[in-house]
C-alpha cells in the first residue's frame, strides 16, 4: 500500500454508516414537527439542512446535524424573541441544551450509538430579510446582536470546490489532533488556497494534504481577512469567529504534523492517531 493508498483507506473508513443516519433522520423528523408547531410564534418556519451532511463533509469521527428554520420575514416575533422561544420550547424536552455561537444546541447522551460519537444538533433560528428570498438575519447569542447569512451561499461554495475528499480527511486530521480550531476556518482557508492552484482536481491526496499544511504554517499566522460566502464584506477574523488561541492550536497542529516524515505511511500514520489510544 502507497501513501495515497492509505489516505483513501483512511476517507473510505470515515463514511458515516446507514443505521446512524436513520437516526439522524428520526431525529430531524422529530425536531422539525415540534418547533413547526410551537404556537408561540407566530407563523411557521421553512426548515433546511445544511453543516456536514448537506455538504457532503461529514466523517464517522465527528458527525452532527445542523438544521436552519427560515421564519417569514412578516413573523411579529423578533429574531431574539425567536430565538428565545425556540430554546425555552426545547429545553422544556430535552436535558442537554445550551446556546453555541448562533444555534441552539442538542446533545443526545441517551442515544448509546450517537451518543459514542458525541452526536448533537444544532438548530439555527433564522428571519428572513425583505429583500431577498436567500438571505436571512442569524442571531448571535453572545453578542447578542444579528448578522445576515445565506445557506445556499455556504452549501455552494463547498459544492463549487472539486475536492470533498481533503475537506474530509483535514477535518479528521483537526480532531484526531485536538485542535481547537473552528472546522468552519479550516474549511474556508482550505477551499481558497487550494482553488488558486491549477488542476487541484487532479493532485494526490497527500500533495493536497501537505500544501495546506505549509499554508497554515508560513502563510495564515499573519492572514487578516478571511470573507464570509453569505457576505464577502464580512471579515471572519476581525468579527472573532475565531480567536488567537484557536489560531495558534492550528498552527501547532500543522507545525506537527510537517516535523513527521510524510514521504513514508508511518509518517502519515502518526498525524492520523495522534490522540488515539491505538496505532493503527
């Protein structure tokens, strides 16, 4: 087995299987049918999935679902009134809730199966604007303010990008190494820097892997502007979707990951079990 080899086995290992997306499945079916019946609001909510599963990203490792409820925008209830309805609804069903950035999240310690892969959902409130049909008000729990956001914007600057294979295995790389950064950076960066390179599409794996890591080491310690998909004038770093600590645990990771000898599987294999309680 060659090292491309071993990366393809290492992608091909990490699909999800088709019993937890049943589950998944029963899940959204259930999240959907109660926030659409809340009556508190006062009209009823367009849901879409979107994250990992819509993009086609997800990896058996770290697997969740993430669902955006498009309300109308003549809803009477504003945005954070919306927000804070929808929290009190699910806290009154489920025990594990808590607010995350700008979703609502769900852990689900007593689905054994999902709960091995530290499962959750994220639900996203969202109003749309006046103007357009795509674009819709998110709100920030912590800020405690909005900010506008598109979907459809998001899901396809994924699917333009030829490529879901590195976005699979750098997220595995991200959490078998513990790093902290937000999956959401990584993806960003990845597709910029890998689109500029002609025929990417058809680079092995590990060329791919290692340009990233060389970015992120040489080039993103003094990166100032990462743009939004939903809003090219939104600026991810200076609107802190990720801080100097997060920054540096990606450095770090990638640091580490070029000090290994990736001319040889071994090489591979210690960045793809570091954290692990095996070698594989």
């Amino acid at each position: 087995m060659g090292i491309e080899e071993y990366l393809t086995a290492i992608d091909d290992d990490q699909f999800v299987p088709g019993y937890y997306w049943s589950d998944m499945e029963d899940l959204s079916h259930e999240l959907r049918e109660m926030i659409c019946n809340i009556k508190e609001i006062s009209t009823v909510p367009i849901a879409y999935d979107a994250g990992s599963k819509k993009k086609g990203t997800m990896i058996k490792d770290a697997f969740d679902l993430d669902i955006v409820f498009y309300y109308p925008n003549h809803t009477k209830e504003s945005l954070e009134e919306i927000s804070t309805i929808l929290e009190s609804a699910l806290r009154t069903k489920y025990s594990t809730v808590y607010t995350k950035n700008v979703s609502i999240r769900i852990d689900f310690p007593y689905r054994n199966d999902l709960a091995a892969h530290n499962f959750h959902v994220d639900v996203v409130p969202a109003r749309k604007l006046r103007s357009s049909e795509d674009y819709v008000w998110i709100y920030r729990w912590q800020e405690g303010n909005v900010i506008k956001s598109n979907v459809s914007k998001h899901l396809e600057a994924v699917f333009s990008f030829r490529r879901p294979d590195i976005l699979r295995l750098l997220k595995l790389w991200r959490v078998r190494n513990n790093c902290i950064c937000p999956g959401f950076i990584l993806e960003r960066i990845t597709i910029e820097t890998i689109q500029r390179i002609p025929y990417y599409w058809r680079m092995k794996k590990y060329d791919l892997l290692i340009e990233m890591f060389q970015y992120i080491c040489k080039q993103f310690p003094n990166r100032k502007f990462i743009a939004d998909p939903a809003d090219k004038k939104r600026n991810l770093i200076d609107d802190n979707e990720i801080s100097a600590e997060e920054k540096e645990s990606l450095i770090q990771s990638a640091e580490y990951a070029l000090a290994q000898n990736l001319n040889t599987i071994p090489g591979w294999r210690e960045i793809y079990t570091r954290g692990l309680n095996f070698r594989a």
